[in-house]
C-alpha cells in the first residue's frame, strides 16, 4: 500500500491545515480509512498493491455489508462511510482518481437518540456534594461548575489557558470544531468557584502564568480528556442512576435547561457552537417532556 500510504499521508495534512480538524478526528479517519483498506486488499489484493482506480460502488456497498452482518452499528457504520467519501473527494479534487464511487452511497438511516440529561436536581447534588476543601476538591468542583454552566465541550474544556477566562467581563473564550474562536458567557458561580480553584492552586504551585493551562493535574500538567472523563463520571455517578455518564451529558443537560427555562433556540445554537441548527433541535425534542407537564399542570381538560 505504498501509494495509498502517501494519498493517506497528503489527506491528514488536508485536514490539519486545510480543514483544522484536531488530531483526534483525524486519527479517527485515518483509521476508517485503514480498515476498509485492509479488508479490499484481503479480498481482492492479497499478495499485491491496492489499485483505488478499480474499485467502484460494489466494493463498498459490500464492505459496509460486512460491517452490519457484524453488528457495528448503524451509527458507526454511517461514520465510516462519511470518512470514505471524504477521502475519495479529495482524491478526486487532487487528480489521484477519477470518480468517487462512494458519493452516491446512502448511510443507514439511524435511530433518533435521545442524549441522557440530568434533571436540576441532580446537578445542584452533584455540586452540593463538592466541599472545596484543597486543590483537587477545588478544581473538580470548577470543571463541573464551569461544563454545566457554558455547554462547552470537553476538548474545548481541556485546551482552556487561563488567559481566556476574562473574569471582568464574564466571558471564557472557547476554541471549537474546526479551531472556530467564540467567546461564551459565565456566571457568578463560575468565577467564584474559580476562584476559590485558583487560591489553593496558587499555594500548591505559584501564580500561574497567562499562557499556563487552566486546569492541572497534582503535577502540575493540562489534565487531559481521560482524566476529566474520570473524575465526572465519579461525581455524576454518585447522584444518578442513568446509564453514559461524562463530559458531554453536561453539554446536553446545559442545552435542555436553558431551553426549559425559555432561552431561544437559535442563542442556544450560538453558545454551544453548533453550525447547523438541526444540531441543535434534538433538544428540543427533550423539552417536549416539560412542555406536556406544564400542559397537563394547567390546562382545564389536559386531565
């Protein structure tokens, strides 16, 4: 596969320079792109190089076969193919192939998911749960403050420098999908519980520089996403029984109760840094629940 190891190497430049996609995305093309390049050359180059020129549609609609009789779901399979047809169109805008014969190719349709979403219970627990008694306790308590309270998500939450916390003017600058820049407000409690993060920090390791990371570990390093995976998971586990707890049912619970609470769609959009609205409508569809409670509370023949 030497000449597909390059079209491989030139496309994660393409979507590192051009695209500014992160490293995490684009490892994961590289390997959707890999297994479906390793099943083609076991079932029609064994022994000789892949020739991208003779594989068309049927290749595949077969591979993607494969992958259903197996069990991945729809989901993942939709994914890979989104990765394939990527791959082909910059082939084919580079003038490496002729066609794309995966541009025609429908995903599988999905399932609507609904994303697991605390109630407001559940998350005053959580904090109330946090004594900011030292460094830890203090920083713990302002990751959750601060993804519950913004929406932001948790590789915008990780590469957080504390030269983009603007306390005067309640603001946090986030950098999103596609390195897209947009500031997003805090509240009080936010400040404050930074605060208070900031004063047992500062005993442990000095006055952090502009440019240090926001949030650290006990050695002093940006805490990475695994760690923080971590220590949510803990805390929202110890109030809530729902299944798939992390970083992101934070970002879904923020969504829903600003839409509960009367906040336009379209803002709610805007601070979570979707580009496309329809992103953001599966919130809505969550708020319906709360919309039919209060129907039922206070309409004379909803009983």
């Amino acid at each position: 596969m030497k000449n597909i190891d390059q079209y491989l190497s030139l496309f994660k430049d393409f979507l590192n320079i051009e695209r500014g996609y992160s490293s995490n995305t684009i490892e994961s093309y590289e390997r959707d792109i890999l297994q479906f390049l390793r099943y083609i050359e076991s079932e029609y180059f064994s022994g000789g190089e892949i020739d991208l020129k003779k594989l068309d549609r049927s290749h595949i609609r077969e591979y993607l076969g494969v992958l259903d009789s197996i069990g991945l779901e729809k989901s993942s399979i939709s994914r890979k193919l989104s990765s394939l047809k990527s791959f082909y169109k910059f082939l084919v805008t580079h003038g490496y192939v002729t066609n794309n014969p995966a541009i025609r190719i429908r995903s599988p349709k999905l399932a609507k998911k609904l994303p697991t979403v605390l109630s407001e219970k559940e998350v005053f627990d959580v904090l109330d749960n946090i004594t900011p008694y030292d460094f830890i306790t203090s920083r713990n308590k302002s990751i959750i403050e601060l993804l519950y309270g913004t929406g932001i998500r948790l590789g915008e939450l990780v590469w957080l420098n504390c030269i983009d916390l603007d306390k005067r003017n309640y603001l946090i600058r986030v950098f999103g999908k596609g390195k897209k820049e947009r500031m997003v407000p805090v509240g009080e409690k936010i400040i404050k519980s930074i605060d208070e993060y900031f004063k047992y920090r500062k005993i442990d390791f000095g006055m952090p520089h502009f440019d240090s990371p926001l949030f650290i570990s006990k050695r002093g390093r940006r805490l990475s996403r695994q760690m923080i995976q971590v220590i949510v998971k803990k805390y929202l586990e110890e109030v809530s029984e729902k299944e798939h707890l992390s970083p992101h049912v934070l970002r879904h619970t923020f969504a829903t109760h600003m839409l509960d609470r009367g906040a336009d769609i379209n803002s709610v959009r805007e601070l979570l840094g979707h580009s496309k609205l329809s992103t953001t409508q599966i919130y809505t569809h969550l708020s319906i629940g709360r919309l039919k409670e209060i129907y039922k509370n206070a309409h004379p023949h909803a009983k």
